[in-house]
C-alpha cells in the first residue's frame, strides 16, 4: 500500500491546519502525505509559527494555500479532516475520490486575545489538543 494522502482544511489556512499538517508529518512519518489549505487563505499565524518551532518544526515563510486550487489540480486524498468549527467545516467542498472526511474541531488561535504570551500559551494547548487527536487516530494505522 501507498502513503496515506491527508488534507487539513481549516478557513484560513494560517493556524490550526497549519499545525495538525506538521504534527501528522513529525509523528506519521514516511507513511504519510500530508497537505493543508484553507476555503479563504490568509497569512500564517506568528504565534503558531511560534508555537511549531517549540516542538521542532520551522515553518517560518510557508505559504498558505487554497483548497480549491488542490481542487482544481485534481489531487486526491483518502483522508480530508477539517479543524474548524461546525459552521465552517459545512463550507468545505468535496473532494473527488475521498475515501472518508473527518472533522475534529478546535479553537480559533487567530481569535486569541492579550499579550504575545498570553496568545502564545493558548496557542500550544490547541497544539497539544491537535497533537493528542492525531496520536489517537495514528493507532489506527
């Protein structure tokens, strides 16, 4: 069997996708292809760059990207999981050929008041949140 081809989808691309893409990559490793874009791509979040470089992962000047231009390049997945709320997870599209479409919700870092710190602190427990999800469902594989 082939790498497991995974997509997180989030609004913005810029936090919570972001950081469950790079965590699946460090813990799944080469068995694993893992991508994630947002429906309304934004810029990376500073805090989650942050945040990732805390447990080893550098993504300082990734670009976000567009779901539907993953859509357009007529990539496929076997896993789409998207890491917003509820409401947002609906406007997802769907992709051709996707075996199954997961949605796990987290917290909006980017809606995070306060001082660098206090954003800082908030973001590593939706890092840890999304890294204990992951460990979860690796067990599976």
């Amino acid at each position: 069997m082939g790498k497991v081809k995974v997509l997180f989808v989030c609004i913005h691309n810029s936090a919570r996708s972001q950081m469950a893409e790079e965590i699946l990559r460090k813990l799944g490793g080469d068995r694993f292809e893992v991508e994630s874009a947002g429906i309304e791509p934004g810029k990376l979040n500073p805090v989650v760059i942050e945040a990732l470089k805390e447990i080893g992962v550098d993504i300082t000047g990734k670009k976000t990207q567009a779901v539907f231009d993953l859509l357009k390049q007529r990539k496929l997945y076997n896993y789409v999981v998207t890491v917003c709320d509820e409401t947002s997870a609906e406007r997802c599209p769907v992709f051709p050929g996707v075996a199954k479409r997961l949605h796990w919700g987290f917290t909006d870092p980017s809606k995070f008041e306060g001082a660098f710190e206090e954003k800082l602190a908030k973001t590593r427990a939706v890092r840890e949140e999304i890294r204990q999800k992951i460990e979860g469902w690796l067990k599976q594989f």
